[in-house]
C-alpha cells in the first residue's frame, strides 16, 4: 500500500463527475490516496474572485472525508501566476513530505508544479490538450507549465490514444494509455423506482427523451442542437430534449418540450442516463475535444443508449456500432435522430464498455505506480 496525492486540473468537488475524483476512488481501495481540493469557482464578478482567491489563501490546512475520499485543502494562491507556482510548490511539496506521500498524480496545468529534485515518485496525467490555443498570454503559459511538467514527471499517463500520441511525440517518452470510464456495476445497478421518480419529476412519462448530460458550455454546440431538435419535435409531438447539468456561457431557450435541470449530484446522475432514449454528444470541433476521451460516451453506452456525436476523432477511433456520428449539417443530425429513434439495441453491444469499468482502469493505473 503507497500513500498517493491526486492533485487535479480543475477543483470540482461536489458538482460533476471528472476523471481525477474516480480515479482517486478506486485506487483508494489498494492505497492510502489523499485528493488536492480548493474553491471551484472563479468565475463571475471580480469581487467574486477576490473572495474565493483570498479564503484560499489564508485557509488552514485541513483533512477531511467528502464522496468516499480523503479530501485535503492547503493554502493555495491564484493570482498572480508568475509567483502562484512558487507559492503553491512550497505549501503543496511542504505537506507532502511532513505526510510521508509516495506518489503524486497531477494534472495540474497552471498551479501545483512538482520540483525536479524531489523525495516521492511523479506522475503527469494528461487528462484533456494543455489548451487549445496559445495565442494569448495565458495560453502560452498553460503551455510552457505543462512542457517542465511533463519533462520532469517520472511518468506521463493520457486517457485517449490521440493524447498519447501527441505527448510521446511532444516529449520523446513513453505516456501509458489511462482511458477514461465508468462504474459499470453502479450505473447499471440503479432501481426502476428512482428512474420512474426523475421521469415524474420532469413529467418525461410517454415521452421520447433525448439528452445531453453533464457541464454545458461553450464548447458543445447548443444552439445547433436546439434547431436540429425543433425540426424533429415536428416530426414527433411526444420528443423532448433534456439536458442535464450546470450551463457556462449559454442561456437556455425555454419551451414546454425543452428542459434544463440545472447542477445534478454526481451521486444521483446515473439514474438520469436511464431517463434517455438517445444521448447527444455535440462537441465542438477542435484539437481539444478532437484528443479528449469523453466520459459520457461510455456511460450513455453502459446503459444500453443509441448516441449521436459530432465527428470527433477520438469517437471515430472507438467506431462502436450504437454511436451515429454526422457533421455539423441540420439535415443530417434530422436524418441520424430519426435513425437513433428506430435504432434497437443487440445483445452483443453488452460487452462495448467491458473494458472501461473503472476497476479494470485503476488495476492499470497500479501497475504503473508499481513500476516507478
């Protein structure tokens, strides 16, 4: 049993189900695994900011239990970048020492740098592309953090093979495959009373549902989704579309076939799945969500749904046969909706999502710490 740190990209406690909180979890059952939290949101007024930015740094260092895992909280500066490194660094490699920590994941790619010279064994998980642009300022610096990090990991891990290919090219050395997926036991597992009581709640009773789960932003392509579904909710009076999760930089149209839920607790998303007849996945098209593994492709198909995706290369690669993929054209997203609605699922299809059981992940993720 290794003492483990998880130190995420983002801090999401409590709002969406990301790929370092799972991970954590299930390692958790072979090691003593502690998980890097701080204030989620800096977004919105400045004031706000300034808020969060000032209770994170004149916080006291704390442990305490949240989801199943050991959350730590530490000082942490936001800004100014140039000396938030050097400030994180020292609180973050501080606490670790004192607290005997073996192994530190990160995923960090703005925050927590890890020194070269160090006591405990290091791990870069590229769990999306550094960023998509570096244009700006702020770009190129993502960029120039994650290139020392990476350089100075002893591993370097990705959950898509088009991440993996981009980091072994990028930094001439071995990155290990650490795909994304899903509870299947959990997912699969959920009673038919709490999946009737969400479809009551959202009187989605009679209904053919179809639906996006999880953070909605800049980055899906909404408003095509809203004109692709109002030319087939004339095709079909008892459609609706149901979009489950917190919305970023998009103000949801309203109607009575149209539904927007709002923040879900990850512990209760899984009956949500179930609610869906056909899941969407309208990503945008850019290197990013080109390389990205996306989660939800895996829970939509654990749950036995037809899934129509933007032409992602990653979802390409996958080729699973419940998954329609079409370019962003209203008339062939129509036509793909129709085909989904018609769409039975085989009993062969059972087995797609077998090897992304999050056990079977975190068995591979061992072997590597085992490795190092």
């Amino acid at each position: 049993m290794k003492k483990i740190l998880f130190i995420p990209a983002h801090a999401v406690e409590g709002t969406i189900r990301c790929r370092a909180i799972q991970l954590a979890r299930y390692l958790s059952e072979r090691h003593n695994v502690k998980y890097l939290t701080w204030s989620s949101d800096f977004t919105g007024s400045l004031a706000g900011r300034a808020k969060n930015m000032l209770s994170d740094f004149f916080r006291r260092s704390s442990v305490f239990s949240s989801e199943k895992i050991t959350m730590v909280r530490l000082p942490v500066l936001r800004r100014p970048l140039s000396v938030a490194g050097w400030f994180n660094e020292r609180s973050t490699v501080g606490w670790i020492e004192r607290n005997g920590i073996e192994v530190v994941v990160s995923a960090s790619v703005n925050m927590f740098p890890v020194p070269a010279r160090r006591r405990f064994r290091y791990i870069f998980d590229f769990h999306d592309l550094p960023t998509p642009e570096t244009e700006t300022v702020y770009g190129r610096y993502k960029m120039r953090f994650v290139d020392r990090e990476a350089a100075k990991a002893d591993a370097v891990t990705a959950c898509s093979a088009g991440l993996k290919k981009w980091a072994e090219n990028r930094y001439r050395k071995q990155a290990y495959l650490v795909p994304n997926g899903v509870d299947l036991e959990q997912i699969r597992k959920v009673s038919a009373e709490t999946i009737s009581e969400v479809r009551k709640r959202y009187n989605l009773e009679g209904k053919f549902v179809i639906g996006c789960i999880g953070h909605l932003g800049p980055w899906m392509n909404l408003e095509f989704v809203h004109r692709v579904f109002k030319k087939f909710s004339g095709k079909f009076s008892d459609s609706v579309l149901f979009m489950v999760g917190p919305v970023t930089g998009f103000k949801p149209p309203e109607g009575d076939n149209v539904i927007y839920t709002g923040p879900v607790s990850p512990a209760e998303v899984d009956r949500y799945f179930h609610v869906l007849d056909v899941g969407l996945l309208p990503k945008i098209i850019d290197p990013s969500q080109n390389m990205a593994f996306h989660i939800k492709i895996i829970e939509y198909t654990a749950v036995k749904k037809p899934v129509l995706s933007s032409p992602l290369d990653e979802i390409k690669r996958l080729n699973w046969p419940n998954i329609l993929v079409a370019d962003y054209n209203e008339e062939k997203w129509l036509e793909n909706l129709c085909a989904a609605r018609r769409m039975p699922w085989k009993k062969e299809w059972d087995n797609l999502v077998s090897a992304y059981d999050w056990q079977i992940i975190c068995r591979g993720l061992d072997e590597i710490i085992e490795k190092l």
